[in-house]
C-alpha cells in the first residue's frame, strides 16, 4: 500500500486540495521564488542554497514528512495551486505556457540559421513535461539545457569556422 501511494501522483495532488488552505495557507509564490532563485544563481555563488527533488515543496503542500532520501514531487499542478489558489494557478499556468512557446518559438526562428536545432528539443523539454517533477525541478533542466545548447551551438561554430547568414 506504501508503494502504490508512492507512486500515485494523483493522491499527491487530492492531498495538497486536503490541506491547502483548511490547514496550510497559500505559499504565495514562495516556492516558486525559490525555484527561480536555486535555478539561476549557480552553487559556487550560493552554497547553501536548497538542492532539487521537490522533498521541501512537497512536505510543505502535504503536510507528510519523507524519510531521509525519499524525495516526491508535487507537479506542477499542485504547486501552482499551493502557492495561488485555483485561479492564480491557471494564470500561473498560463505564463509557464507562454515561456514554453516563447523557447519554441526562438527556436524555430533560429532554425533557418542553425538546421539541427530543432533536434534538441527532446532534451531541452525532458524533464519539463514530466507530470511528477515539481518547478525547481523543471526550470533547473529547461535553463541549463539552454545554456548548454548555447555554449554547445558558440563551440559548434567557432570549431568549424560557421558564420550566420
């Protein structure tokens, strides 16, 4: 039974509804301002800054404490909601989907410079459509996927002597 709760990102997610915000009140964006800080300032400036795996977020929305070394993701959906509510959940929403298709959109439009770019779309969104990962998570993968794709495109260029067009 322990396992089959483990798994079920469901029961995360109707347990967060449970306890936010009869028994714990709206984060208020704190975990999301957390996420963007651990995802944009690199370890070697902040040391101490919070690692990933969601264990914080999701003790903090639940009210269910991991044993040491477990780690459970809330989604996206769940943290959206325990930070906004159900309306500012779906503005939240709403921007991340914006940012999504404006990373879409720029690639498409660097496209006609750089061909193969549209290959690395798989990597830059592997963790950013996974139901179970939490925004620490995803936007830690989606920035510095951007970032390696970057300098990896200046290497690419500056080795085989490439010019934009």
């Amino acid at each position: 039974n322990d396992l089959n709760v483990r798994l079920n990102q469901g029961w995360i997610i109707s347990r967060i509804y449970q306890q936010v915000p009869e028994k714990i009140d709206f984060l208020n964006g704190e975990t999301v301002i957390d996420a963007i800080n651990i995802s944009l300032v690199p370890r070697f400036l902040n040391p101490n800054k919070k690692g990933g795996g969601g264990k914080d977020t999701f003790e903090k929305l639940t009210d269910f404490e991991l044993k040491d070394g477990t780690s459970m993701g809330v989604s996206l959906l769940g943290e959206f909601y325990g930070n906004f509510g159900k309306t500012g959940g779906m503005i939240a929403f709403l921007i991340w989907g914006i940012m999504l298709r404006f990373i879409i959109f720029m690639i498409h439009k660097a496209q006609h410079q750089i061909p193969f770019l549209i290959l690395f779309l798989p990597i830059i969104f592997f963790q950013v459509i996974k139901a179970e990962s939490d925004l620490t998570t995803v936007l830690n993968h989606l920035i510095k996927s951007l970032i390696f794709l970057t300098l990896f495109i200046f290497f690419i260029k500056k080795t085989l002597h490439l010019k934009n067009e």
